[in-house]
C-alpha cells in the first residue's frame, strides 16, 4: 500500500550539525596497472592535521573533479562545482572526499575511448583499493553523484568490493541506450550533438566552448586543476595533449543504431558494455546497498532508476522519484514554485550514508522503501514497491470525433488518418534540455497549443479525480505509408478552459515493435522490446501492425472536470532524429472491434 506522508528527510540534518570546519585538500596522480596516470583529489574533514580514519565517498567524473583559479578570483569563489552540494553536506559531519578525474578527462591522462569504458571500469576498482588501505580511511567507502558519476556509483558496486558498502546514483542510467542515446529505438539526436560539444569542449580545455554551458561558465574558471606535484603544469599539459585523442561522441553513437550492434572497429564493444545493467551481479547487489533518485522530468532517467530498482533483491534497497528534472537542480510541478529542490534527494544521501557507512541508526528501517512525489495533489507519498501495489489498470480506447473512454469501439472497419508533421517539437523547455547543460526554470510552461499538429484523442471531463502512478502503456493498430516511423505519444491534462498542460510521454521507433525478451538484468515495465538488430521488422507499407510500449513514468492527478488527451505526433524535431529522413509518413489508426487502440493507465484508487 502507499501512503501520503510527511516525507521529511531533511530533519536529519538538524540532528546531524556539522562537526568539522574547513578541510585538508591534497591531490596526486595514482598510477592504474596499465601504467596510466590518474588524478585525484582527497578531502579530509577539519582544518587540523589528525590519526582520525573517516568513513570515504567516492566521485568519478569527466567533468573536472576540480577547477583551476586564475589569480584574484575571489575567495569564495567554488573551484568544485562537480561536487560542491554533497561536499558542503559530507565533509563538515565526518567525511573523507575522494574526487577522480576519469582516464582522458580532466588533469588524468589516457584517453577515453568511449562513454565509459571497460578500462575506466577497472580504474574504480584500483582507486577503490588504494583508498581503503589508506590511514584517514576506516574501511567503508560510499560512491554517489549525478547523472555521469551515479552510473559511476554502478560500475564501482559492480566489483562488490567488501568496502563499497553503500552506493546513492542520483539520475543515472541503468541501460544507456535506452535511458540516454535512444528511447525507444529512436536516437536523441540533439543530446548526442550538445554533450558531445561539452565534452569536447572539457577534454580540449576549450575556454570559449566550455562557457556555453552553464555549469562550466565563469571569466575565473581555467580548465582542470592540476595535481600538488605538478606546479608548472608540464603533467597537466601532457595529459591534455593525450586528451586529443579521445572518441567522437556523434560518431560513437552514430555506430550504436541496435542495442546489439557493435562499433565498427571492435565486434565486441556494443552498448551493453556502457551500461551498468550489463555488469550488475548478485554477489554485488547482495554487498552494496543502493538508493537510487531520480526525478519525473528526467530526461528517460526515471526508467532506468526504475530499471535498477526492480532489478535488485538487497532488501535495504530504496527509491525516490520526486517532481524535479534532471540532478534535481529545477522543480518540475507547474503547480508548485521548489525553490530548493535537492535538499530531499541530499538529505536523504546522507541519511543512507550516515546508516550504512557510519553505522547509526537513522530510522530508515522502518520506513517503506520507496517514496515518490504525486504532482497535482503535490504531496509525498511512501510505498512497499514500485509501483504502488495497489495500482489498477484502466484502459481506455480511441473513439470517433477524437474521443477516448473505457467502452470498447463497436465499429467494424474505422480509423483515424494523419499525416506528420516535422515541425512538431516539445521546445526547449522539456525535459531533455536539462541533459545537455542547459538551464531551465519552468518545465513545458509553453507546451499548449504544441498538440494542434498531433492526432488527439480525449477523454469526457472527470467525474472525480484520478490518480496516474506508474508507467503507462500505449497500443496502436496503425499502418504507414513508409516501412518504418517514429512515434511519439504525449499524455496532457486539459483544463475546463482548454489550456493543456503536459504529463508524460512515451517514444518508439515502429521497427522495434515485435515483442522479444530482452536481457535479464533489464526487468520489465511494459511489453518486451529486445531493441536487437535481429528481432527488427519494417512495416509493410498499408498494413496493419500492432505497436505496444510504456510511456515514462509519473504520479499526477487528474483533477474532476479536466479532460485526459493522448496526442500522437511522428516527429520531435527539438530532440530526436526524423524516421524516415526526408519522407513524413502518413498512418492510420485503427479503432475497430479487432483493432482497438488504447491507452492503459495505472491509476491508484483515490479514498
């Protein structure tokens, strides 16, 4: 059952005060068994030289474990802003900070042949050993991070190295493929194009490029920090230069159009291999406690926090999916202005933390294990799975004069006919644009009106209201003009004065419509879509196929006298590549006797 709480995790921090002030800062090269050179930085608590051994948290990062100054940048100006929040929560209450420049990123050197490598893999277990066997370590190591650096946290645990005793991945993928390059078979076009400038931008040490993105932007900032040892930056140089040789984001991702299909150059080297899913064990979930964050307007993130969650069988497992975007750096309820969306997600960090790496009992026993946020009713709620155990599917089908509800169609032969549009888009106000950097403050604030180029279907007002928790799933009989297309299924809340207001969303390449098992470590949310390069079909041009898949999760309620709508469109052209280029398609869907398309919704009985 789930329950509405006071979810409040943040009154931890008053029973935890800090208890060190300032810190002592070292950096050095660690030299990994192949003989490359990796650069760390270990923060230890209190300003005073100590015997003191602390538990340790762990950040891998390619986006600069720390920044160089130049001279007069003010004093407190943050030269970490990678992992400033959790160092201002961890360090000041007993923590050791250990921050890692990947291979090929920052002042390490090497070179990044991919987004993550097995290699990079092998570096966490070694940086892993080293910080245990050190005196300020007392045996417990945490890994934790955002986004790049929580599936960092994945592929640390998946050593289960007796140390690593508790993991926190906050908006991290569990399949990269699929939460990341391409949803639902169809390639994120612009989030390739965008963190592959970024990237280029950190590996080249670019000034002038790197200050397009926010997070990276500032006249003191100047490029990675480089170690104790290296004072005339002659190692920061060289390290640099071996950066050059680093892969091409686009032309690495360009290679990966299947979940099987390998690059070019190395027959062994699929996705797979870049995920976390492909490496997690039972003997490590078995070793390592994890309490995976995600958020609802988290690009595809959500579904991969789901993915590790349903995946694992450690009972001391946890979830929170909360109304934030991606880091949870914007809230993402249009009914609710979060001016501090992270406290929840960091005070419920160091809550786990402080449970599985100092020791205390902090009361997490005795809670549910999952807790997400319900928008609309804007309230926290608790729950013994995901989703709810009470959750009930309700489906409601495709009806004439754009209609849906839940009585099957009575017609023998009906359809309804629409031709795409490539100028359909969801703006730069969605929920992806957070993944290349980009600040947003008010998610989708002008999504209405973007549905009068889709095919819609809606609901008559709600009676009572309606609670939406869970994953939805779409099924549609269509049939194409084109042997294949991309589908992009949107569902909206519509007021009793018309505005539409966005909820979720679901997209899907028509090729990978045959349901096949995918791999076991990937549980299921929905039909099964192996997304293999085997198990593909083209459409036959004027026939009908069925296309059945899960839209992202959410928790929304409905509110009595709003309408449901189910807008469909074939292009995203802010996002996602077009399927097929150059050719709009025309389909039809079918909502006959044999045919009926539909939208199943959980929805969670309201008391």
């Amino acid at each position: 059952m789930s329950d509405r709480i006071e979810f409040l995790p943040e009154q931890w921090l008053e029973q935890r005060p800090p208890r060190y002030q300032g810190q002592r800062l070292g950096s050095r090269y660690l030299t990994m068994q192949d003989g490359t050179r990796i650069a760390i930085d270990v923060h230890l608590p209190g300003r005073e030289p100590s015997d003191e051994a602390f538990p340790v948290v762990a950040f891998f990062t390619p986006y600069y474990r720390r920044m160089k100054l130049t001279p007069g940048a003010p004093a407190d100006l943050e030269d970490c802003p990678n992992i400033a929040v959790f160092r201002s929560l961890l360090l000041s209450r007993g923590y050791a900070l250990v921050a890692v420049d990947v291979r090929g990123s920052g002042a390490s050197f090497g070179v990044r042949t991919g987004l993550r490598s097995p290699k990079e893999r092998s570096d966490y277990l070694e940086i892993v050993e080293w910080v245990n066997a050190q005196p300020w370590c007392n045996g417990s190591i945490g890994v934790t991070g955002i986004s790049y650096l929580g599936a960092a946290a994945d592929f640390t645990a998946s050593w289960a190295h007796p140390a690593v005793k508790a993991i926190v991945p906050h908006s991290a993928v569990w399949d990269t493929w699929s939460n990341q390059l391409y949803p639902g078979g169809v390639m994120c076009r612009r989030l390739v194009k965008e963190y592959g400038n970024l990237m280029d931008a950190l590996d080249d040490d670019a000034a002038e490029d790197r200050d397009k993105f926010p997070y990276f932007k500032g006249e003191h900032y100047a490029g990675p920090a480089p170690v104790d040892d290296d004072p005339d930056e002659r190692l920061l140089k060289a390290a640099l230069e071996e950066h050059k040789a680093n892969f091409d984001m686009a032309d690495f991702v360009h290679q990966f159009t299947f979940r099987d299909r390998p690059l070019h150059t190395d027959p062994d080297f699929t996705s797979a291999i870049i995920s976390p899913y492909h490496y997690a064990n039972r003997e490590a979930d078995q070793q390592t406690a994890v309490y995976t964050v995600s958020g609802w307007m988290d690009g595809h993130y959500a579904k991969g926090a789901a993915l590790r969650y349903l995946w694992q069988q450690n009972p001391r497992k946890r979830l929170m999916l909360g109304a934030w975007d991606h880091g949870g750096r914007s809230g993402a309820s249009p009914y609710r202005n979060d001016s501090a969306p992270q406290s929840k997600p960091l005070a419920e960090t160091l809550r786990f933390f402080d449970e599985h790496l100092m020791g205390l009992d902090t009361g997490l026993a005795n809670e549910p294990p999952v807790h997400y946020y319900t928008v609309g009713e804007e309230r926290w709620k608790s729950a013994s799975q995901w989703p709810p155990a009470e959750m009930r599917w309700q489906t409601l089908y495709f009806q004439s004069g754009q209609g849906l509800s839940s009585e099957a169609p009575e017609a023998f032969d009906a359809a309804d006919r629409y031709t795409g549009d490539y100028t359909c888009g969801t703006g730069n106000q969605s929920r992806y644009n957070r993944l290349y950097a980009q600040n947003v403050e008010r998610y989708y604030s002008d999504w209405d009106g973007r549905d009068q180029r889709m095919l819609c279907y809606n609901t008559a007002p709600l009676e009572t209201d309606m609670e939406l928790t869970g994953h939805p799933v779409v099924r549609l009989h269509l049939k194409s003009d084109t042997q294949d297309c991309a589908l992009f299924v949107y569902i909206e809340e519509v007021d009793v004065e018309g505005r539409a207001t966005y909820v979720t969303e679901g997209v899907f390449r028509a090729l990978h419509r045959r349901i096949a098992e995918s791999h076991p470590n990937l549980p299921t949310l929905g039909p099964n879509h192996s997304f293999n390069e085997r198990d593909a079909r083209y459409l036959i041009p004027g026939e009908y196929s069925e296309i059945a898949f899960d839209l992202l999760p959410t928790s929304w309620l409905f509110k009595a006298g709003h309408r449901l709508r189910v807008a469909i469109a074939l292009a995203d052209r802010d996002h996602f590549s077009r399927i097929p280029d150059g050719v709009m398609p025309t389909i039809e869907v079918s909502r006959s006797q044999t045919r009926a398309s539909a939208i199943e919704l959980p929805l969670v009985p309201r008391a």
